[in-house]
C-alpha cells in the first residue's frame, strides 16, 4: 500500500488557511489581513409541545439566526485611516453598511471559497499595543457586525 500524494485525480485534500483576502465594497479591495475570526452562525432552538400531543416532551424547531460578530486583524499603514473613519460614521445609525466578501484562495491564486456578510458595519476598533522594547509589528484590530452571511464555492 502506498501513500496518496493527490496525484491520483479524485484525491481531495484540505485548503489551507493562510491564503485570503477581503474585499470592502468597491473602495477596499484585495485588503490583506493577518486574521479573520469569528465567521458563525447559530439557529435558535424553540422547544414546543402540542397540548394533544400524545408524548409529554417537546419537539424542537429552528427559530431566528444569530450571526457572531466578526474580528478582523491587520497591520498598520502610514496614512491608511480608512477603517477609524469608517467608524467615526457610527452615529444615530447612519453608519454607512457595506457588503464584505472574504476569499479563501488556493495555491495559483484563485478563489475557491468564499463567504459574503451583508449589512456590514464596524462595532470596535482595537489599535495596536505599543511598546518600547518590542519588535512585533504593529497590528490594528476591527469588530464588526453583520445581518447575514452566505457561503459560496467558485
């Protein structure tokens, strides 16, 4: 027995997670992040017994979704505010929501997974710790929270 080296054509392998970009609206596109977390969804659970229901337990339906919000890691630029005036626009909801697509890339660069989330907006924005002695660099962090979120395969 051999080991399969996915030469084999219906080998299937794992993407690898280090290769992705993200894309904010028309303005910010290919941005390149360190990290992005926190891609969830949940359905909530409704636990519901008929009053002539034979059994006495419930059954239990999907309710609403809830979508976690998601953190997204970069390191900073000289003069690239984009993302702190983004969420200066946080006022009285007239914040400016964006669609946010997020692309896993394979190995020659093309997409091969995608998730888009709707209604984006910024919620926290995290600046960089500073230290004196430290050579780490210097890496701003953005919450943000959205109204949807679809999965796709290209």
């Amino acid at each position: 027995m051999t080991a399969d080296d996915g030469s084999s054509p219906g080998a299937t392998w794992p993407l690898p997670r280090f290769r992705f970009e993200v894309d904010f609206g028309t303005a910010l596109k290919g941005v390149a992040f360190k990290e992005v977390s926190g891609m969830e969804v949940e359905t909530q659970v409704i636990e519901y017994r008929a009053g002539d229901s034979p059994g006495f337990s419930t059954i239990k339906m999907p309710g609403i979704k809830k979508y976690g919000n998601v953190t997204m890691r970069r390191g900073v630029f000289a003069n690239d505010n984009a993302f702190w005036s983004w969420h200066q626009q946080t006022k009285m909801n007239t914040i400016r929501r964006q669609t946010i697509i997020v692309k896993l890339l394979d190995e020659q660069g093309s997409v091969s997974m995608q998730w888009t989330l709707t209604n984006a907006w910024p919620t926290k924005i995290t600046a960089t710790d500073l230290k004196g002695n430290g050579n780490e660099v210097a890496v701003d962090t953005i919450e943000i929270a959205h109204e949807g979120m679809m999965v796709s395969n290209s």
